[in-house]
C-alpha cells in the first residue's frame, strides 16, 4: 500500500470526511474572490485549477482520480483568492475541512511523516512546473510534460493540456502529430 | 442592518457560484425542455435567464463604471440603505415563490431563444465574480449606483451588489419551478 492510500484509509475508518459531492461537467467547486480552505480527494473524474483574467485562462494544475486537490493558496492563508476549480467531466470527491485535516494530520507522527512526504513531493512538482514555464520552446515544453506525466495526456481533453502547456491547441496538435 | 463587508461578499460569490453550477445543468438540457412554457403567458426557463440577462446588461457595466471611477477606501463593516435593504430582500424568494410584476422592457416573453441565453449568463457571472472581487478595494457604503427601475433612486453598491444577486437567485427558482412541473421529479436535481 503507498502512503496516500494508507492516509486516505485512516480517514476513512476516523469517519472525518465533512461529505462527498458529485460535480458534474463544467460546475465549478470554486470561484474567483472565495475562501475555500477544504481539501477534496478526488474519487473519479478529473478537474482544473485555474486562474482567469480579463483575456485568458491559465490552467495551474489538474486533478484525477485518486489525487487531493485544494485551492492550495486559500487553504494556506485562509484568505480569498483567485483560483477557480471546475470539473472537466462529472466528478465524485471526498471533502474534508483544514480544522479536521489538520489535527488528522497532527494526531500521530505517522500522519505527520505522510502528509510531508506529500508537501516535498508537492513542492518538488511545483519546481517541475516551473521550469515548464520558464522552457521557451513549445516542443520542449510538450516533452518534459509528457515524459512526467503521461496519464495527463489519456484523461485530460487537448484543449486544456495545450492551455496547461501555453500553447495554442493547433501547436499541440501539429506537435503531436509530428 | 450592519453587515461584514468580507461575509457579504463571501455570501455573494457563493451564491453565484451555485448560480453558475444551475446554469451549467440547463445548459445540458435539450432546447426544446428550455423552450416549454406552463403556460402561453408564463416564461419558458431559458426566457427566466434572458430576463436576468437584461438585467445584467444594465447592471454590470453600471457597477463596473462606478467603482472604477470611486477612490474610496474599503470599510470593514457595510450598512445597508433602508431602500437597498428593502429591494434586495424583496428579491429574495420566499418559501412558496412569490410573483412579482416585471418591467416592460425587461420582459422576454415570446422572444426567440436558444442556448446562446445560458453562455451570456454564464459570461455575465464571471464578470460579476470579478466585480464582487474587485469591490474588496473599495467602500461599498460610499459608492452609489443608478438602479433600472428608477432614476430618483441611487442605492449603495453593496445594496446593489445584492439586488443583482438575490433577483439571479429567484428566476433560477422559478427556472427550476418550470422544470419540475414540466419533469414531475423523477430524480433529485442539484
């Protein structure tokens, strides 16, 4: 058993799930200008996290199966922000509030070494992340994300992987094929 | 009636995001169950969304103008106009919805509609949750917006803010009120 679904197993049997929703295609669990300060764990589907200004979106990060998600700088700073967070298709997930999560986590040492793992992992993909957007060749980029995660690529429809990736769909498309 | 400028707010885009997750859903449906009717003289659910969007059409750019236009400073607290407070919760449903009388120019009834309807009430909540946003830098008390309804009367913007809000969330009842006549709920809608 991996980490994760060990932690997810505990929650499950300490009953500390606030609820479960589905979110069907396009609804969103969060918008611009709120607090959300819950962490879902996604049981099927697949979501966006994403950041929308007068002219564009920008995706940040997607969820499946199996993934926690949050709006990661609410849940931090307990403060409104920009995200939004919508189902690409009909989406099952488990909530859990900070407050509960928290004293989860600091409830045994055990909990605390897993929910680590997952913060060092997590900040290991957030440096990947960058250098994506910081490689200035479309192509390259396309490369790095797809040698690091292919699963992106079966789940996820190419409108949103080429705005994850900044570029245009047409560039993703002429890429892929070639 | 004193409210937390923060908790308003936080009210306030949350019930949009609901409204936009209902949006979505009749979205989904077929034309033809957004186009039925009740009755010949009672509006269809897509006619329930186009009168909000006229709404939207005269708010949005009015709430927009003002605050770009404000250099006032946000205040921790608002207190609601006794003319604000009084038309916004008259928008707010009641248990049993209440008919209200429509203006003229805000009437859709028997216009040609389609699914265009929905994306121009979906796009004008995204600027209303960009609005609610940005209204975090400014005094909602100070600022004063026109209403449609009449030109003597200006209401504070939080007021507005809410007017807007809490008439998207009765036609959305009322939208739900024609789909469940016309579908005697064979399953719980959300």
């Amino acid at each position: 058993m991996n980490p994760i679904t060990n932690f997810i197993a505990k929650i499950d049997q300490q009953n500390l799930w606030e609820k479960q929703l589905v979110v069907n295609r396009k609804e969103f669990l969060k918008v611009k200008g709120s607090v959300d300060t819950n962490l879902y764990f996604v049981v099927s589907g697949s979501l966006r996290i994403y950041a929308l200004d007068d002219y564009e979106e920008s995706i940040i990060r997607f969820g499946y199966k199996n993934n926690f998600i949050a709006a990661l700088d609410s849940f931090i700073s307990e403060k409104p922000s920009d995200l939004y967070i919508q189902a690409i298709k009909k989406t099952v997930v488990r909530v859990i509030n900070k407050t509960t999560f928290i004293a989860f986590v600091e409830s045994s040492p055990a909990n605390t070494k897993i929910w680590n793992t997952l913060l060092e992992n997590l900040i290991f993909q957030q440096m990947e992340r960058e250098r994506d957007i910081l490689t200035s060749s479309p192509l390259e980029r396309y490369k790095r994300v797809l040698a690091r995660s292919p699963q992106l690529f079966q789940e996820i429809p190419n409108k949103y992987i080429a705005s994850y990736l900044r570029m245009t769909p047409e560039t993703l498309s002429r890429i892929k094929k070639s | 009636m004193v409210l937390h400028a923060e908790t308003l707010l936080q009210d306030l885009i949350e019930r949009t995001r609901k409204h936009i997750n209902e949006a979505e859903k009749f979205k989904s449906l077929p034309t033809e169950t957004l186009n039925w009717r009740v009755a010949n003289d009672s509006w269809s659910i897509l006619e329930c969304f186009e009168h909000l969007n006229l709404y939207g059409d005269f708010y949005i750019p009015e709430l927009k103008k003002r605050m770009e236009s404000s250099k006032t400073q946000p205040k921790e607290n608002f207190k609601s106009g006794v003319l604000g407070n009084y038309f916004a919760k008259s928008m707010l449903p009641k248990e049993k919805l209440n008919k209200m009388k429509t203006f003229k120019d805000k009437n859709p009834i028997g216009s040609t509609l389609d699914k265009t309807t929905m994306n121009r009430f979906i796009a004008q909540q995204e600027k209303i949750l960009n609005l609610l946003d940005k209204s975090r830098a400014v005094d909602l008390n100070k600022i004063k917006t026109a209403i449609s309804i009449s030109k003597l009367i200006k209401l504070r913007i939080g007021d507005t803010f809410r007017v807007v809000v809490y008439h998207n969330e009765r036609h959305i009842l009322q939208a739900n009120n024609v789909l469940n006549s016309k579908m005697p709920a064979p399953k719980q809608l959300n």
